[in-house]
C-alpha cells in the first residue's frame, strides 16, 4: 500500500512592500505628559565674536548634555529612547566617519530635535594637523552631516579638548564654529561604571554647565536615566548647545 504523500504546504505570498505614506507612524508617546523641557522655543540664533565657551550663563537653571564620537549603531538610539521618553533635548557630537556609516541614526537625532555638532571626520588631535587639514576634517564631517540630515552644524568640539587658540580662531572665521568645550566631565571614558558617572555628573552640574559624556559608550548610557532624572529632579532644564550660547548673547 503506497504512503499517502503528505500535503506540500503552500508558502505564504510575499507581502508587497509599501512605498506609500507611512500611515503607521504615531507620535512619540513620552512616559511623562508633563513638559519637560518647556524651554524648546528659546532663541538659538547665537552671535557674537567669543571664539570658546565651556559653560553658559548662569542666571538660569540650564544646562546642556552633549554626547561625544557618535553615532554609535545601539547606543546611540538606546539613548535617544532616554531622551524622548522625557522629552529633553542634548547636543551630539558626530564623528563625519560615523555619520557616513550612520546616516539613518543622524537622521533620527535630527528629527527628535537634538542639536548636532562637528567633532571632526577622523578623530584625530588637531594640534598636530596643518590648517588646510583641520579644515578639511571639518569640511568632511560637515558636507557628511547635511547629506546625512540636511542640517549644518553651528558648533564644533576639538577630539580630545585639543585646540591651539590660533586654530580656534581660523575654524571660528571659516566656519563660524564657535570651540565648544564643557564644564563637568564625568571622565566616562575611563569606564569608572554608570552610578560613577551619574552621581559625578549631579555632583558637577550647575547653572549653564555645558557636561560631556559619550554615547559611544554602553556604560555611559546605562548612566542616563539616573543622570537625567537626577537633574530634572533638582530643577534642571535640557537646552542645546546653541540655546545657550544665545542665551549668552542675550546678556
Ligand atoms: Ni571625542
């Protein structure tokens, strides 16, 4: 007596793929209702001829997060999920390398409303570069960003702090980037464990305090929600970089 031969399952028919509008998209829903970050609509127009800032004005209870040598494929948008779900708002310093790698990523900081800043093409100390290559490292991470998200950056950060005033003064007349450095430095680099970098940041923080972390970094991510609701819970409001440059210009 022959086997019954089994049924041959029929595959599933390929999906088509949707081109069309995006009619799933909704909204952020942020973990708070509340307004975090009421202070989105303050100028962030900056003028001026100071060529360095490490911190802003101190008669408000400002402050600006700023996440260096990013975007980094996880913690990058684990940290924006940070971000959004308390609606405030920081600064990224992009690496051009990364950006290229990670365009979609740039994309997204963008369009959630962070600020985006030059951090060079290739990460190296620009104390030792000549001028034409200083400018070209930031001419690359630039032209990398606006293709990436249709946005130029206003400000940059020297890889490793290491600017010569002379340099800072030509990227100041090339570019118009002020140098910006910061005011409290968890030194998260060193990996000294996310509650290190949390109660570091909370213990530095103060009115206009420009603070550096890495999003590079899983610890320093994992240092975040900690840091953040640390800050909010002491009255501190998240404005980006140029929000607080302005804010210095308005003095
Ligand atoms: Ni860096």
């Amino acid at each position: 007596m022959a086997k019954t031969v089994p049924a041959q399952a029929v595959p599933p028919r390929p999906q088509p793929v949707k081109v069309g509008a995006n009619t799933q998209y909704r909204p952020p829903a942020y973990v708070n209702q509340g307004l975090r970050n009421p202070n989105m609509n303050l100028p962030s127009q900056f003028s001026g001829t100071t060529v360095s800032h490490s911190r802003g004005l101190s008669n408000n209870p400002y402050v600006a997060m700023t996440f260096d040598d990013g975007p980094h494929p996880q913690n990058t948008p684990r940290l924006l999920d940070m971000l959004r779900a308390r609606n405030i708002k920081a600064t990224f310093y992009v690496i051009g390398g990364n950006v290229d790698r990670y365009p979609h990523i740039v994309r997204r900081i963008v369009a959630e409303g962070h600020e985006i800043g030059n951090h060079t093409y290739t990460h190296r100390k620009l104390t030792s570069l000549g001028d034409s290559e200083v400018k070209k490292e930031m001419r690359r991470t630039e032209d990398a960003i606006v293709r990436a998200a249709g946005v130029r950056p206003r400000t940059m950060r020297p890889p490793y702090g290491a600017l010569l005033t002379r340099q800072r003064s030509a990227v100041f007349a090339d570019f118009g980037y002020p140098t910006i450095m910061w005011s409290v430095d968890p030194n998260d680099w060193k990996r000294p464990g996310p509650s290190v970098v949390a109660s570091r940041i909370l213990k530095g923080a103060h009115n206009g305090a420009i603070i550096l972390a890495h999003d590079l970094h899983a610890p320093t991510v994992d240092a975040m929600p900690k840091t953040f609701d640390g800050l909010l819970s002491r009255g501190f409001q998240f404005i980006s970089v140029s929000q607080l440059l302005a804010q210095k210009g308005q003095a």
